[in-house]
C-alpha cells in the first residue's frame, strides 16, 4: 500500500538514518545551504495526512497474522480476487497497477494481496467474535422459535412461463396464469384427488413430479424460506389452500409426517450460535465493533496522543457512517 509504505518509510528515517544529525540530535531528511528538514518533520505531516487509518491497518495485521496463519483457503480467496481484479482491468483496457491504485488505493499486486490478505482475516476475525458474542438466552430464543423436527413433504410447482425480455404486462398474465393453475389444482384436491396423482400430471417440477411430488425430508435449510414457513404452519396430513410463491412459482404442498424437534445438545447449540453469529457478522457495524474488541483484548495503548486522538477521530467517522446507513 503505497500511503502504509509512507508511513512505514518515515518510521524507519526516524530510528535507521544515522548520517545526518542535526543540531538537536533528529536525524535529517533534506538539508540547504541554510537549515533542513527532519525525519521527525516528516513523521509530523505524515501522521496528520495518513497515520490513523494506516496505524489501524498496521495494528489489525500485527494482532491478525498472530491468530491466524494463512490457510490454503485464504490463498485461494487471494488469488481469485487478483484474477478478477486482472480481468476487470483488462476489460477497461487499463494498465493493472494503476487500476489497482485508482480502485483500491495501492500501488502493486503485492500490496493489493496484503489488503486482501488483511481483509480476509478481519472476516475470520468478525465471523469468530460473532459467535463468540451470542449469549445463552439468544440460543435458547432460537431454539425454541426457529429449530423443528425433519418433516416429510411433497409438493406440485406450477412454474410462471415468461421470457425474460417480456413486458410487464406479459410477465403479469404470466403469473396470473399460473396462480389460476395452481388454484383450479387446489381445487381438485378440495374435491378428495389424490395429491401425489395430480403432481405426476401437473407439477413441473420434473426431479419430483415422477414421484408424486415428493420432497422427502426437509427442514429449513432445504427448502425456499417462504415454502418452508408454509410447510411448518401446515397440520400433518394436510395441505395448503392458497398457493405459495417463491422465485421458482407457486407451490401446493403437503405435509405427511413431522418429526419431534431435536434435543438441544452441545452440537446443535454450536450450530445454532454459528448462524446468528453468521447473521451478526453480516452486520454492516458489526465488524468495527469485533475489531474494536480485537485490539482491547490485546491491551492497545498509544504513545503518540495526537495519533490517538486521530485514530478515535476516524473510529467515530465510521460509527456515524453506519448509523445514518
């Protein structure tokens, strides 16, 4: 990162140059005919300009790259994202160092690497303090809200045919077609049809269709969020009188069998906590808040107040902009 490098640069004038001292012992950058500029000089304008938010860049890899080492998925991550990086600028017809300095703000690929690199960490960072930060009541709210038995189902999908160039008004017909559908199905059922005979005939579902529209055993994970609610509202053995929509098209499903809800053991409760902590790190605030927690659980003091006051100035800029977001 070419401001990092500034910073890193000036640091290093202030301990490693020893050629030139001024009077008062500070070692010199540029000298006249009549006086000169000091490495501290330096260090002054450039911690006014760069220091805070490249202080924290600094800080955040040191603590980082002490927890974690880089994995194979990590490289992987790295690379793919240079790659992208590579064919967005060749796509521009833009020369890669200066796409990556205009969009990224560094001046070489292997500067680009280290801030993936930095940002790949601070998600591990993020992601880990999540789960970490999910209490006893949250789980157990979860648990008894949100966690449910396997249930055995079937469904018959009526799909809404439209291209994707359609008019609106094409596309509404589209759907009201196939809502009809699946209302004049709803019917034959009300009528005592057999439901696994009419998926076979109407459903287009073709991987279940066969089957009699069977799902077998779902749970939430398998299933479009709004036909799961639908499914779990359901009583065994019956089926549901509106048709439901998800981005496939509107479904007509039954339960056959529920399941009892799984005991809360320590298994499901590290998995309950990986997906709210999932759901908090995905937060746009969230990850100041775990690095914030970073840096005090590794005791970070200042020396330099004015950088201090600096680095709280930005930290705040941040808090403010995700408040008004």
């Amino acid at each position: 990162m070419k401001k990092l490098f500034l910073v890193l640069l000036s640091i290093f004038l202030l301990t490693g140059c020893k050629d030139v001292k001024l009077a008062n012992g500070e070692n010199a950058v540029v000298t006249f005919k009549e006086g000169a500029i000091s490495s501290n000089d330096l260090y002054e304008v450039l911690k006014e300009s760069y220091g805070a938010s490249n202080i924290m860049n600094l800080m955040d890899k040191y603590l980082l790259d002490k927890k974690y080492e880089t994995t194979a998925e990590e490289t992987a991550y790295i690379n793919q994202e240079v790659k992208n990086a590579k064919e967005q600028a060749k796509e521009m017809n833009a020369d890669f160092d200066l796409y990556l300095s205009y969009y990224y703000g560094v001046n070489s690929e292997k500067a680009f690497k280290e801030q993936l690199s930095l940002t790949y960490k601070r998600g591990l960072w993020t992601e880990e303090y999540a789960k970490e930060s999910v209490t006893d009541k949250q789980v157990k709210e979860y648990y008894e809200e949100e966690i449910v038995g396997d249930m055995e189902a079937s469904h018959i999908l009526i799909t809404i045919d439209v291209d994707d160039d359609a008019t609106e008004s094409e596309k509404d017909k589209a759907e009201k077609e196939a809502y009809n559908k699946a209302k004049d199905i709803i019917a034959k059922l009300k009528k005592g049809q057999d439901f696994s005979e009419l998926a076979k005939k109407y459903s287009e579902d073709e991987d279940t269709a066969k089957d009699g529209g069977s799902l077998g055993k779902v749970n939430k994970d398998d299933l479009n969020e709004k036909v799961f609610d639908a499914l779990v509202d359901l009583k065994v053995g019956k089926y549901t009188k509106t048709p439901v929509k998800s981005t496939y098209g509107y479904h007509i499903i039954y339960k056959k069998s529920q399941d009892e809800k799984p005991e809360l053991t320590e298994e499901l409760t590290n998995e309950i906590k990986e997906t709210i902590g999932s759901e908090l790190a995905a937060t746009s605030s969230f990850g100041l808040k775990a690095l914030k927690a970073l840096r005090e659980q590794n005791e970070m003091k200042f020396v330099d107040t004015n950088l201090e006051k600096a680095f709280n100035e930005l930290i705040e800029s941040y808090e403010l902009q995700y408040q008004n977001q």
